[in-house]
C-alpha cells in the first residue's frame, strides 16, 4: 500500500438485482481513483417483510448473505497490501421490525452497518417509480416523518453511520420551511456518537448536491459530529465518483479529518492533501 489516501465506504453487489459488474471491478476502480480502503454495502436481506414476500429486490436474499461476505473476503485477499475491504451492510431500518433484523446484525462480524430509510410507511419514496406519490403530500410533512424513522433507527444503538442524512431532497423536493427534525437528527447523531456519511450518490441525482447539503454539513461541523464518504455505486465505474466534490464540501465546512472503521471501532484519518488536482 502506498500509504493511507481515502475510503469509499458505501458500495453494492451484484447480488441486491439493481447493481452491475464483479467485486472485483469495484476494487480495480477504487485503486485506479487512488483510494486506500473500501467497504461493500449490499443491502440488508428484507427482514421488514413476511419471509413469502422476501423476492430480493434491490436487496440481498437471505440465502445468499453467506455468498456475499465469501465473495468480499475473496477480493480482500486478493488485494491484501493494496487495497484494504470491509465488509458492511446498508440496512433500510424499518420501524417495529427490528426483531427479525437482530439476526442479520448478528450473522458476521460486519465492520460497520450504514443505517438507511428508504421507506416511509411503506413508501419506497426515493425509488423513481413512486416520485409521482410526492405530489399528493405535504413535503414538509415528508421530511418531518423520514427524520423520525431516522432517528428511531438512531436510537436503536445498532448502527455506526447515518447513510445519505437528507435523501428526501432526491429528486429536488424541498420543505420550504424549517424542518425542526431535521436539526433533533443532527443532535442526536451527535449524542449517540454515530457518522454521517457524505454520499455522492446526489451528484448523479435531480437535487445535483450530496448527501447531506453543505448547509448541514456545516452544522455538523459545529456540534462536533464524525463524517466518512461513500459513491454509493451501483457500477464499478461509480467508485469514488464526486469525492473532489465531496472533499470541497467538507473543506468549507471545516472538515479536516475523515472516518474509518476497523471491526466497528471508528478511527479518524487526515483528509489527504492533493488528493483532488
Ligand atoms: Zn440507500
Ligand atoms: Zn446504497
């Protein structure tokens, strides 16, 4: 390894239906970007619903989590004195499910979970075949309901890092007023000591911003809050996608320092000098 430069802590598999390319590619990608360290993310087996209902989609079956970690313990190997891999899960928290969650977070010893909220109610409400649902809600009241998913699934002590903070912004709703959840998440971020991840997944998206906007990364600044970074790729080639972005974002936030992680213990790095020309 030519020394500590960045991680991408936020990637999938194959195996959740709605990534493309081999373990791998994402790793040849991640050295050719100059990063140091990756973590795969697939989603979490779909604990939230009946067994029946579990088809997979965009998620990782239940049978083939063995498959996953074997496949990321491959290419860890292989790489070994290059490039360093984690192993992770991004888990979309699902209030009053969490019994049938424990096992999944029981299942390996995973270097960090993200925590995610994808669902409101059961509105898949980031998934582009369900926008139109916004137009029938109050977007304010949109914001309001996902920070307390959010924050119920903070409290729940399970997680190392708070996955694309803002991600109702997705496809440019904004709540045209204060959101007062949005500021009780970032302190209770804060209080239970977890990461906020900066996902340049919003680079690719309608908002054009990552996750979370500068004006709140300048909040977590303030309160002292830990960040780490993640492409959220679904193809190889997304691999660290934005990160120059990203970087210019925490910079003028006041970030100096970045997050990894080590059998969920979270060591902080220097965020590398020149790594963006
Ligand atoms: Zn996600
Ligand atoms: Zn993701």
């Amino acid at each position: 390894m030519t020394g500590f430069t960045l991680c991408d802590y936020h990637m999938h598999t194959p195996l959740c239906g709605d990534a493309e390319g081999e373990y791998h590619e994402y790793a040849q990608y991640a050295e050719k970007r100059g990063l140091s360290e990756i973590g795969f993310t697939g989603h979490c087996p779909q604990y939230y619903l009946p067994p029946a209902e579990r088809d997979g989609h965009c998620s990782i079956v239940q049978e083939e989590l063995g498959t996953y970690i074997e496949e990321v313990s491959k290419v860890a190997r292989n790489k070994q004195g290059t490039l360093e891999v984690r192993t992770a899960l991004e888990v979309d928290y699902v209030p009053g499910k969490e019994k049938g969650l424990v096992p999944f977070l029981h299942y390996y010893d995973w270097d960090y979970l993200l925590l995610s909220v994808h669902f409101i109610n059961g509105w898949a409400f980031d998934d582009p075949r369900q926008v139109k649902v916004f137009d029938e809600k109050d977007v304010g009241k949109v914001y309001t309901e996902y920070y307390r998913i959010l924050m119920q699934g903070m409290r729940t002590g399970y997680f190392h890092v708070v996955a694309h903070f803002d991600l109702p912004k997705k496809f440019g709703h904004r709540p045209g007023r204060n959101v007062r959840e949005e500021e009780d998440a970032l302190h209770l971020c804060r209080d239970m000591g977890l990461v906020l991840e900066v996902n340049t997944a919003g680079l690719r998206k309608p908002v054009k911003e990552v996750y979370p906007s500068l004006r709140l990364l300048k909040k977590a600044f303030n309160l002292g809050i830990e960040v780490c970074l993640g492409s959220d790729a679904h193809r190889p080639e997304e691999v660290a996608a934005g990160f120059c972005s990203a970087l210019k974002a925490l910079k003028e936030a006041g970030y100096t320092h970045l997050v990894c992680f080590r059998n969920g213990e979270k060591h902080q790095y220097p965020i590398p000098e020149g790594y963006c020309k």
